[in-house]
DNA sequence: CCATCTTTGTGCACGCGTTCACAAAGACAT
DNA sequence: ATGTCTTTGTGAACGCGTGCACAAAGATGG
C-alpha cells in the first residue's frame, strides 16, 4: 500500500541500488583505515577483503558512482574517501535527536560513531521529568515537551526512537508531524509512518532470534531432531477452540506487551 | 571463501528460505501479542498487517513451515506460536554471553528481550579488572580470563560482542575456540570467523550513514544538488600520488581507527 | 446434502542482486 | 613505440525473493 512518492519504485534512488547504498558504510570504513594508513591506492580485491565482500560485487557497486578507479592500478583511496562520502550526504552536517534516555538510549549517545561522521547529537529527549536538566554524555537531557521545538529550531531530520515498545508510535507520530524523516528505531515495534518517511529498525531480540535457529540446526544435524517428541503444546490446529489458553498458560512467562524495550527510559 | 559445511549453499537451511527465517520472528511477535490478547485465530490478512508485511508473502512463508491454518478461517495462534517458537529453537534454553560491559553491554544486559524468549544470559565478561565481581543487571562481572572456562562449563554457543572494534576480532577468536558457534557483533568491525560459527551484525554508525543518503536524495530532489560546487577535496584520480594526504589532513577529524565502538568497556 | 462464501496454499512471472568471465584500458618495461 | 601484464568496468546468466492471481479446501447456512 501507498509506494514512494510519485508512484516511484521506492527503493532505486538516482539508479544506485538499496543493496549497494548498504554497503557503501562498509567500504567508506575500510577506506577510512587505509587512509589513516596513508595507503594512496587500493586494488578491488584488497578493498574487498578488508570489508568482507566479493571483489566483483565491489567493483559493480563502484561502478554505479562512477567510473573512479585506474585500471592496472585500482582506486585512489582519498579521492574514493570523498565520493563515497558525497554519496552518502556526509559532507553535511546531520543533527539527531535520540528519544527515550535509558540504558539504550544514555549508551547511543555515548557513540563514538555518532560524531566521527556528519552526525551530531542535537538533544537528548526523554519523558521522565526527573531526568530533565541532568547531562548524558555531556547534554543535557530535555523533556518531551519540547520535542517539536527542538526539532525545528534544530532543523533536525533524523531521529532516533529508543523508548519502550509501548511509546514508541505515539513519539514517531510527533517525531514526524514535527518534521523528522527519517526515523532508526530500537524498540521492537512495527512503526507506521506517512510516505516519504523512511524507517530502518534495528532488533536484538529478532537477530538472536535468527541465530538460534541457525544454532538449532547445526545441532539437529546430528541428532535428526525428535520431530514429533512428546511436545508440551501440539495441538492440531482445530478449528475454533476458543478458550483454549488463557494468559499465562503454557505460552510461557513471557513479557506482557511482547518484548521490553531495550532498556527503561525511567 | 569456504562455503558453509559441506560445500553446503550456506544460506537455505531446511528449504526454509533466509528471508523467511528473518521474518519468523517478526509474526511471533504479533502472534504472542493476540495470544495475550485471547485471540483464537487469525487471518493471513490481519496478522500481515499486524507484522508489517503483505499477506501473500506471509502465507507463502508459512507455507515453507508445513500446513498449518484452515481455509476459510485463519490460522491458531496459540498453535503458530508454538510452531513458530519450535522451528526457530525457542523451546529450549540459550544460554549467551556477552562481551564487554560498556554502556552498550550494560544496556544489552538490561534488555528485557533476552529473559522473554529462550534467551538467558550466562555471564557479563569484561577486559577491565575493576569491573570484576560488581554487579551489573543482578549479573557479577566476570574478568576475561575467565572467558573459555566459563563457555565451556555453561554449555554457552551464543556470544555477543559489544567490545571496541580494536577488541571485537581477538574477543571473536577466543569465542569459537572456545566452541562458540553464532556471534552477535556490536563492534564496528568485519570479523572473520571459520566456516559453521554464524555472525550476524548490528552496526548503527551503518544504519545512520543509509539513512542520511535517503534524506539528502529527498532534499536533493528540489534543488537538484550543486553536483561539482566548489568542493575541498575534488583530486582526480591521477594515478600514483603517493604523499597526498598526511594522517590528519582533510581526511576530517575522524577517529583513531574509524569508529569508537558502541561504548568504551573501561 | 448442496450451495455459497471465505481464506488458504501455491504455480507463475517478474525484478533485483549476485557472480562469472572477459574485453578494454592503462601502467610499466624494454 | 610496442608489447606485456595488471586491474577495472560490465555484459550476460543465474538464483532468490516478491507479488499476483486463482484453484482447492473447508466452514457455514439453508
């Protein structure tokens, strides 16, 4: 429902593909170190090596840039350093609200990460009174009152949601109605938002998810996992069988509103 | 290089497609809320929506799992639940450990998401003595010398790195020999890892920088950015210029070694 | 028992992303 | 200047993932 704006395909911004732009970070970091290194030039394959791809994939995302690179050569290190970094928008300077002060929160503005790139912490909001005033890595944190304000006096576009699962899409609602476009979010929610405003998420509970099952099945290798032991809830999916668990049944003991955030902004 | 086990496609486990297993987690989490909710059963439809996700592409997914849902009705929560919880390996305990109790690590201890699945966690490791015996989320601190004994003796396969980049690949090395099988890495770094231990990683410095290409291709779409202004570093790619940029030059204020980690575990 | 209506499960086509493999380009030596 | 050697840039093939569209299955009502 609802693509980009004019019927776009969305994703395929000025032709570089969503998958390339991923990797672009990648290859600006490994860059990065070569030019601490003051290595002047580098070779598809050694660049590749050190972001952990596969040299042609490397060159065929270098070639939706632009034709940098001397063949028999490779590619100037400090002029890609550039290129890259003009691509992405690091050249400017991006201010960024982090909403929702807790352990997640205290420890994204902490980030080293955050400064070395274009990216500065504007402000540091959280909905706990009693943390108004008192500075987090240096700011001061301010109240959700002043959300909107911030955000525009700032001229601030990106922020980032690291509040409990339960408030985050009533602040992603003011973040955008406030102006933000691009939103990271932490807390392991589903956020709606308008068209023209972009989403990434991050998860840990779903990436630990995703491992145990890789686990899972190394170990199962083995053993032929018992497919149908003697499992504790296998009913057959029986058509309405209303009353079947109440909370608290054999669902396990879990959170009450799916996960806890990432950490309590109180 | 290296292929996952035997010469195995690596990715595509059981015919259970990769993308697939990544969104598993995300139906669980919308089917454990209408668990709590007593809801019997639902339609592809509704929990599409619920997760995020187009209806076709959750039924396909669930086709991969089996036949489980009744034409005509929808499917059994509590019934997915359980399927969903069983096919990702949630029905038996993981023990994990994190690695390097930072801020990051002590947010990540804190994470209610990790008790709510099958997630425990086994023990807090970090480099700094003084971290030793005190406490963080109820957890004592354990030095990393005791690293190995502790993974062994726990049963530990999952281990989570929240440790400086210039750390992360000497902590990763010390995890699979110690028999550690799927790492989460926090750390700004590409691990190299032997075929069979799983990475996943979690960058937000990654994150952020795509989110800033978004943002400036939209404020670019109305003044048609300056493509060639007046930049400061615009050096052709003249081959062989060796002493170009000294360390410090316009290469920007960055880091020492491109990011600070998540946090400083000191 | 039959008709109708809802919703699943999936065959099929399409598009993106990855990888191979090689021709073109340029550096470098003679 | 010419030949050789290295490395880029890319055309083409392939495979995975997505979404459409519909037949089959089963519930529900008469």
């Amino acid at each position: 429902m609802a693509t980009g704006r004019t019927h776009r395909p969305a994703t395929r911004s000025r032709g570089i593909p969503e998958a390339t732009v991923a990797r672009l970070p990648l290859y600006l970091r490994a860059l990065t170190a070569l030019s601490e290194r003051s290595v002047p030039t580098v070779s598809s394959e050694e660049l590749a090596t050190a972001a952990g791809v596969n040299s042609a994939k490397l060159r065929k995302d270098f070639s939706y840039l632009g034709s940098y690179g001397t063949r028999g050569v490779g590619y100037d290190v400090e002029y890609l350093v550039y290129q890259i970094s003009r691509e992405l928008g690091l050249t400017q300077d991006w201010p960024v609200v982090i909403v929702g002060i807790g352990n997640l929160g205290a420890a994204l503005a902490n980030y080293g990460g955050f400064a070395s790139r274009g990216f500065r912490v504007a402000a540091l909001i959280d909905a706990d009174p009693g943390m108004a005033g008192k500075p987090v890595a240096g700011i001061p944190v301010q109240h959700t009152d002043e959300l909107e304000k911030i955000i525009t006096e700032n001229g601030v576009s990106i922020g980032v949601i690291a509040t409990p699962a339960g408030a985050a899409q009533q602040v992603c609602d003011r973040l955008v109605a406030a102006g933000i476009t691009s939103i990271l979010n932490f807390a392991p929610t589903v956020l709606t938002v308008p068209d023209g405003v972009d989403v990434r998420k991050v998860d840990l509970s779903i990436e630990l998810q995703i491992l145990a099952f890789h686990e899972q099945r190394k170990a199962g290798e083995e053993v032929a996992a018992p497919e149908e032991a003697a499992g504790a809830v296998p009913p057959p999916p029986v058509a309405h069988r209303a009353p079947s668990a109440g909370p608290g049944a054999d669902s396990g003991r879990q959170g009450p509103d799916g996960d806890v955030p990432a950490v309590m902004p109180a």
